[in-house]
C-alpha cells in the first residue's frame, strides 16, 4: 500500500467515525425526544465550541500567570450580573443590533421597547447560532465567561465595561418606570 492510499484509508476512517458519531447522535435525540426533533448534534456542537472558547481563557489567563481571587467580590459580582443581563438583551433581543443576528434570524415581531422577537433561520451551523443569538439565556452563559476571564486580564477596563452597561441596566429601568407612570396617570 502506497502513501496516497494509506491517507485515503486514514481520511475515510475518520469519514466514517464521523460518520457513524452522527447517526448516533440522531439515534440519541430520536429517543430522547420522539414527538419533537431537539438538534442534539448542533447543541452538542455549541456545547464543544463554548468548551473551547472557555478554554482559550484558561489558557490567556494561565499565560498571564493572572492571580485567581480568594473569593468573588460582591460589588463586582452584581456589576457582573447586571451588565450580562443588559448585553444579553442588547445583543439577542434588541432591534438596533438585528443587523448582527439577521444573517441567522427571522424577524417576526416587536415585542416590547426597542425589542424584537426573531427565530432561527437555516440549518446546521446557521440554526444553531441563530438560536443562540436570540436567546438571552444562552448568550449570558458567553458573556460571563467573557466578563469573569476579562476581569482577570484587564479588571480596570473590565470594571469600566460593567460599569456602563450597569447604568445602562438602570436607565432603561428608570425609562420603563417613568412610561409605567405616564400610563398609569392617562388611565
């Protein structure tokens, strides 16, 4: 057997283990939801993507020799906390960033202040980030990693970040209080 054939053999191989993880997968999700197809393979694939994208923070931190806290620091974690909760919103339910979630979305509706509702569009790799990308649970899960390994690299600049997305949380609270008010008082 020659080289050429041997690499032939080596990719089919793994063509085939590929190949053979993939129906099982759908095997899996055939039985664990048979009245509603779940895409346990995309899921499992944004599961190994966050994998590694958690990984490549350990790793910056880890390089850096970033010293690791005794212990979270209240006033930190609710800066943390609050500037998620904005970002993800911001990111995966506002309309001014529907231009970075339309390659993989579907508009169908507004559906509150500056708020759109969107649905995955596609298949594969598409659907999966357009799931992610409306789903304010899912990206908080991302940003707090982002926000936690930011801290440990650049706590100044990471502090300032939450910081601002924290007033930001507060103003669109008071913008909504105040429209309540509004409505209440014309009722």
């Amino acid at each position: 057997m020659n080289a050429v054939n041997a690499a032939d053999e080596d990719a089919t191989g793994a063509g085939s283990g590929l190949h053979r993880a993939g129906q099982a997968v759908r095997r899996l999700g055939r039985v664990y939801s048979p009245r509603e197809e779940r895409h346990l393979g995309r899921h499992l694939g944004a599961v190994a993507a966050f994998g590694a994208y958690t990984a490549a923070w350990g790793a910056a931190v880890a390089v850096r020799k970033a010293k690791l806290p005794e212990r979270p620091d209240p006033q930190g974690l609710l800066l943390t906390a609050t500037a998620v909760f904005r970002l993800s919103r911001l990111l995966s339910k506002g309309s001014v960033t529907s231009p970075l979630r339309a390659p993989f979305t579907r508009y169908e509706s507004a559906t509150g202040p500056a708020e759109v509702a969107e649905s995955p569009r596609g298949d594969g790799i598409r659907a999966t980030v357009g799931e992610l990308a409306t789903c304010p649970f899912c990206l908080s899960v991302w940003l707090t990693t982002t926000f936690t390994g930011a801290q440990l690299l650049w706590p100044r600049a990471t502090r300032t970040v939450t910081g601002g997305l924290t007033a930001l949380a507060a103003a669109d609270t008071m913008q909504l209080a105040y429209d309540y008010l509004l409505q209440k008082n014309s009722e």
